[in-house]
C-alpha cells in the first residue's frame, strides 16, 4: 500500500498545506493511522478512501492549528520593534514588569485543570503536535485543541490582569500630574 499510493498522498498533501515537509510527516501519520486502524482489528475494505480521508482530517487539524498558532504569535514586526527598543529591558521598572508578567503567566498555568494543563506543557513546552497529545493522553484531537484553547485563553486574561495592574499607577500618575497643572 506505501508504494501505491504515497506519490499520490504525497501529491495532494503538498498542494493541500503548500509545504513538501509538512505533506510528507501528514503523509506518513495517514499511513500510521491506516496502520493501527489493521492493527487494531478493524475491517478495512477501502485502504485508499481510508488513506485520503484520514489525509483530509490531517489537512484540516493542521489548519486550524496554523490558525490557533497565527492568532497567538508575536508577528514579526512586533519582533523587530522590540529589538528596537531592547535597551529599555535593562531599566529595573521593566525588569520587573517582565518578572510579573511570566510570574502571572506561571501562576495562569498553575491553576489549570490538570488536563488541561497537561496539553498546554506537551504542546507548547515539549513541542508535541496536537494528533501527538492526544494519542499521548489517549483523547481526541479536538479535545486537545479545546484544552489548549482554553489554557491560553487564561493565559491572555491573566496577561490582561496584570498589563493593566501594572499601568493603573502610571494613569493615576498621569491624572495626578494634569490636575495639579490645572
């Protein structure tokens, strides 16, 4: 069956994802899923529909996983504007604030649900793929999305907490300064 159809796969997995490397590993996990589904006893009448099928769910996960990966990443002329400014990371007032920040990211991670959380570290601290965590902890794919989604839902909100903690002061500052100009 491999060398059947894996030009094939290969073929419509490359036009699906734009990216030869990418195709080859869905290519491979399809065949790895075809595999154990034979392995595990079940009938399969149709290797080939089984195989692109398979494909066809792989494409979609790693879609929405470039998606949820697109709406969290720092673009990269955010990056570019930081680098700028790096010599503002040495004043002791940001260094602080960057204690705080992970400080507050840390104790948002701490207080997942231990399911949750452990999606969250294989995924974004073990580099594991979303189809790894899940036959890792023996869930769904979606399952794992949703658990993802939800962790760096709470991380955002408690960045949030404590963007907005540490600017209180400096607007209470800001409106000190104007009323006693005025």
């Amino acid at each position: 069956m491999l060398e059947r159809y894996y030009r094939e796969l290969l073929g419509f997995l490359a036009r699906a994802v734009k990216d030869r490397d990418t195709a080859a590993d869905l290519a491979q996990e399809s065949y790895a899923r075809v595999l154990a589904a034979r392995q595990g006893g079940q009938l399969v009448q149709n290797s080939r529909a089984l195989l692109y099928q398979i494909a066809r769910n792989l494409v979609i996960d790693h879609q929405r996983h470039a998606d949820v990966r697109a709406s969290v990443e720092v673009p990269d002329a955010q990056v570019e504007a930081d680098a700028a400014y790096a010599s503002r990371n040495s004043e002791p007032e940001t260094a602080v604030s960057a204690q705080q920040g992970v400080a507050a990211l840390a104790a948002a991670i701490d207080s997942l649900p231990p399911r949750c959380r452990e999606a969250f570290m294989l995924n974004r601290f073990e580099g594991m793929t979303y189809a790894q965590v899940a036959r890792h902890m023996g869930v769904s794919v979606k399952a794992v999305e949703q658990h993802i989604k939800h962790a760096l839902d709470a991380c955002e909100r408690r960045r949030a907490q404590a963007a907005g903690a540490r600017q209180a002061p400096a607007v209470v500052r800001r409106k000190l300064s104007r009323s006693r100009h005025d």
